[in-house]
C-alpha cells in the first residue's frame, strides 16, 4: 500500500526513517521525498501486512503516517476524457478502456503531480 | 455507378428513411459491401472531432448604453477584446489571457462562463463623441442579455495534426501539453477516423455554407480556415456558430500550462454520400492518415521530423523512437468524438438536420506561407567561425594542450577518424588533468555529452541555450555529426557590438 510519511519541523534533524527501518527490519519503497530544513513528506511503499509496525515505528519517533486511499482526485465533470494524463504518468495510473474512458488506478499513484500540470481541463488535483 | 443528390438525400432525411452512419462504422461497411455497395447503401456518414482549437472566438454584440458609448477598449472578467468594430460590438478571442488571472483564465473561460449562464463583469472605456458622450462603462452582462452571441472561428477541425516531442533534457510545457525529457513522451491530436476533413480529403461536400455540428447547435462553414495548407493535407476551416444555441457539453474552456489558455469545440460535420468516390474516401481508417512526430526541443518554427506514424499508432497509446517504446497522450477526446458523430446521426435520423451542398468549394491547393520578416534574424552559420582546432581521441594531453597553445583557440573538437564528432576539449579541462596528474589520452578528459548547434538555427535560440546551460561555446555540426565550425559567447557578443 502506498503511505504517506510527514515529519515536523522538530524532528527534521533526526534520522526517523533509517531509525524506523533498522529497528523494524521493515523495508519501504520510498517514491517521493520532499525533505528540506523545515519539514519532510514522503510518499513510500509498503506491505499491507508490515505496515501497522513501520507505522509505530515511525509515530514512536514523531512522524505522522497516513494511508494513502485516494491521492489523486478526478473531477468527472471537468474531464472530458482526452488521455493527456496518460503519457506523463510514470506510475500507470491512467489508461483508456474500450470505449475511450479514462481509467484511473488510484492505488498506484504517488502524488508525483505531473498529470496535475498536464490536465488542460484542471479536472485533477491531488487527494488525501 | 452510383449517382444521389441532396434533394433526394434530404428527402429521406424528412421521410425518415435516410441510411447514415458514422465514419467509423462506414470502415467496416464498405469492407463488407466494397465502394458501389456502400454508395448505393449508405446516404449520410456523420464525422466528429473534439479538441483544443485555440484559433475561435466570440463576436458579440452589448446593444447601446444610456448615454450612448463608442467602445474603444473592452474588457470581460479582465479579458480584453477587440472593440475596433463600430459602438457596441466587440470579439473576445479564445487565446487572450485575463490581465489579472494571466493564463488561467481567458477569453476561452468567459465563453464557457456565458454558455453556462454565469454573469460577466464589462468594463469599458473611450475618448466620447458628441454622438457618443460617454466614456466609462461598468456593467455586468449574461448571454442572454446579449443581442449578438456568434462564435467565429478563424481555424478549427484542422485535417490532421502533427505530433510532438521532445529529445532535450527538460520538460517543455507547450500547446501540445507536458512534453517529458528525452523523448519522454509524445503527444497528438485529432481524431483519425472520424476527422472531417480526413473523410473529405478533396473537399467535395465540406465547403462554403455547409451546415454542421458545432458545439451542439448547427452551423456553418464560412470557408477554408486561416493557414489551409491543402497541398500538406492540412486543410483547415473556418466556422460560425450561435453561441446560444450551445451546450457546454460541447464547449469547454482549457489551459495549457506554460502556454495559455485555448477553448475545446466539438465539432461535426455530415458528409452527403453522392458517388462511390465519397463512399471510398470515407472508409478511412486510422492507419491511412499519417503524420509527423516534430522534435519541440527546437524553438524554431521548422521543427525537426522524427519519424512519420499514423493515428492507429498513435492511439495504441505506444510509439517506438530511436528503438524505445515512448507512450502517447491524445489532447482531443476521441470518446467526445465519437459522442459527437452519434448526436449528428441521430439529428439526422430524426429528420432535425438536414445537408446542404457547398456554396463554393474550397481551395484544393496551396500551402500556408510562412510570415515574411523585413529584419532577418542571423543564423548561426552567419556568425559561427569556421576556423576550428580538431583533435582525435587517441591523442595526448600534451599535444592537445600545444594546439590550445599554438592556436589560440579555447575549444577543441574532438572527432573520430571519420570525422564526426565525439567530444569536446578545454583548456579548463586539460588544466584539470594537469591538476589531478592524470595524463591519459585526451579520450578521457574531454567531455562527451557535447551541447551542439545546426548552422540554420536563429542566432537567439543558440544564445539561449548557452545560456540556459553554463557553456561558453558549441560546436556547429551537419546532420552526420560533422563540425562545420563553432560558435561562442564571443561571436555572440561580436554581433551585437557591431549592431549598436
């Protein structure tokens, strides 16, 4: 499953996830990192099964841990299902059916953002 | 032979026996029936297209205000339109940008606003006339209060369209959306099989004064559009249409990031089956309409061709370039399309639409000319100097730091045996070696990812691309890979020391 790892401006210093990964032998498929002096998120991947122990892990050291059920978010009167999002998706999410439907497979999203920007109907945004 | 005219279509269409079809299932049809049995067959196939045609607008005309105003300049939500027409009639084009919103909104939105019934703030201003006194107005409009509401579309339903791509090593953001690095992805519009014009490709019946499907109301053909290249297969038409009578199913603002704002039509156009040569031309299919993939990485208006494809490529969402599988992205909306070609059949059916014949063909020939500039922009090969210093890479540190010596020249270029270039070599890089004590051949100090430029490239996008990328010089190469010389930030420089 694909989670979402926030880490306040107090602990930025610390090294919560190389923490959390050696103390729970877990290991994350980190997608996207956006870290700076200030503040830290990052989008992994994990097992279903291992994720309630990474997620103490992680909170034990002051990060906050959330699922991601739908990081992206479709706006189905804005689109007009042209396929732009396609191409520049680089996890697959998006693809046509028979009849010329967008399909979105929202579990493969990362929140990368590059369909956002690509969308010419603004029909995309980014979900929680 | 098989010979109808619109007289006798037209009066099936009101006894509602009219035979139509799309044009997609007209492929199949004349496959199973062949050109004679499908032209006796078939009376109407319909065509559909719906994509971002940035070359629309709306001419609208207020009515007059108490006391009377001579519009000289007028804005809608801070769009501004053209008012240099009479009082109170104005044109708000799709592609002009909102002067406090910028590109997220446009002439485009407030199109789509009006349709949707939303109330748009006007404001206006003028010199005042005695016939004419005042001079500011302030008021708020919705379409309905408008007497005039015709969208006027100088260049829609282009024939086909050429796809894009990108070989640099950023993203560009264009008309033709996101393009990714490194021939990332690709992108395309139009609609292939269902392309109007593809389906008429001699322009038999699509002419002056054909009705049509526009953005869900009938319109018409008003003639050829802006920059018709027939001979190119990029025919184009220009339009008209009663804003409202349209429905925002079929009409949609958009934005291209980067670029601008554009409006999405829908577009529909019937095609009157009268001979088996219209009955052959549109069984059409997707793999008969190519087109290029152009390298957007070139900002100049002649971008270079990667290869040709047709829309069946295209739209199997995957094309191979340079040995790569790169995925496509489609900008118009083939569903839509498809939605579009249905709607005018079933009008057809219904004995709500009927054909019309061209008043006047359109040119069959031609091609659209490129602007004539009176002020010449230099191109590299104007500037560049052809004396080079070469080297091979098997060569030394030492010898190449004797030519940097003996010719007092900064670059050099390293080539193969036959000729082509391989890399390039600075002083700063043989200082380096020197430096670190490592005095291999010069194959292992130069750099090998060489920014390069083509001889009839303008001088400023060679200039940007310097710029963009720290490098003080590139080397001018042919299309096999051969230095014909190279240009610096000093030639750069040289050409504006001798303008001023």
């Amino acid at each position: 499953m694909k989670i979402k790892i926030s880490i306040p401006t107090e602990r930025i210093q610390n090294p919560i996830i190389s923490e959390s990964i050696i103390e729970t032998g877990i290991s994350i498929n980190i997608m996207v990192a956006n870290i700076d002096s200030t503040y830290g998120e990052l989008i992994a991947d994990v097992s279903d099964f291992q994720f309630d122990k990474i997620k103490n892990a992680l909170e034990s050291r002051g990060a906050i841990v959330s699922i991601l059920d739908r990081p992206i978010h479709r706006d189905e009167e804005e689109c007009v299902e042209c396929g732009a999002c396609i191409s520049v998706c680089p996890m697959n999410v998006y693809t046509f059916d028979e009849a010329w439907n967008v399909q979105v497979e929202e579990k493969k999203c990362i929140q990368c953002g590059m369909c956002i920007k690509m969308c010419p109907h603004g029909a995309l945004k980014l979900g929680e | 032979m098989v010979k109808k005219s619109i007289h006798e279509i037209n009066r099936k269409i009101e006894d509602g026996s009219v035979n139509v079809v799309t044009a997609e299932e007209m492929v199949t049809i004349v496959k199973d029936l062949g050109v004679e049995g499908a032209a006796k067959e078939v009376d109407v196939v319909t065509t559909g297209t719906f994509g971002a045609m940035c070359s629309s607008g709306l001419m609208l005309n207020l009515g007059h205000s108490e006391p009377p105003i001579k519009i000289q300049k007028v804005w809608f939500n801070n769009v501004e339109a053209y008012s240099g027409v009479a009082a109170v009639d104005a044109y708000l084009g799709a592609a002009q940008i909102s002067d406090t919103r910028g590109i997220q909104y446009g002439g485009a939105h407030v199109i789509e606003d009006l349709l949707r019934g939303k109330e748009i703030n006007v404001h206006a201003t003028s010199y005042g006339t005695d016939c004419y006194p005042r001079k500011v107005l302030e008021t708020t409009i919705t379409l309905e209060d408008l007497n005039e509401a015709v969208l006027l579309n100088p260049r829609n339903a282009y024939q086909k369209y050429a796809a894009a791509t990108n070989s640099s090593k950023r993203i560009l953001n264009t008309y033709m959306g996101e393009l990714l690095p490194n021939f990332g992805n690709v992108t395309y519009s139009g609609a292939g099989v269902l392309s109007p014009l593809s389906n008429d490709p001699n322009y038999e019946t699509i002419g002056m004064g054909t009705r049509i499907f526009i953005g869900g109301a009938q319109g018409y053909v008003i003639g050829n559009g802006t920059q018709h290249s027939p001979s190119s297969g990029f025919g184009t038409l220009m339009l008209k249409g009663n804003l409202k009578e349209m429905s925002p199913d079929y009409l949609r603002a958009a934005s291209f990031t980067g670029y601008g704002t554009t409006l999405y039509m829908g577009i529909g156009i019937p095609i009157p089956i009268l001979n088996e040569r219209l009955a052959a031309a549109t069984a059409v299919r997707d793999e008969d309409i190519t087109t290029n993939i152009l390298d957007y990485a070139v900002g100049s208006r002649d971008k270079p061709i990667i290869r040709q494809v047709n829309y069946a490529e295209l739209k199997s969402g995957m094309v191979q370039i340079e040995g790569k599988n790169v995925p496509t992205s489609s900008l118009s909306s083939f569903k839509y399309a498809r939605k579009i070609a249905n709607e005018l059949k079933q009008w057809i059916k219904q004995g709500e639409f009927f054909i019309s014949m061209p008043v006047e063909r359109l040119p069959g020939e031609g091609l659209a000319k490129p602007m004539k500039q009176t002020q010449a922009v230099p191109l590299v090969k104007d500037v560049m100097s052809d004396f080079i210093v070469t080297i091979k890479k098997d060569q030394t540190i030492q010898e190449a730091a004797k030519k940097i010596w003996e010719n007092s020249f900064n670059h050099l270029a390293v080539v193969s045996e036959t000729g082509e270039l391989v890399g390039i070599l600075t002083a700063w890089d043989i200082s380096k070696a020197v430096a670190e004590n490592s005095f291999d051949s010069v194959e292992s100090v130069m750099t090998k990812k060489v920014l390069t430029c083509s001889p009839n490239e303008p001088v400023d996008i060679a200039a940007r691309r310097l710029d963009r990328y720290g490098v003080s010089a590139m080397p001018v190469i042919d299309t096999q890979n051969r230095v014909l010389g190279i240009i610096t930030s000093d030639n750069i420089s040289k050409l504006f020391a001798r303008r001023y």
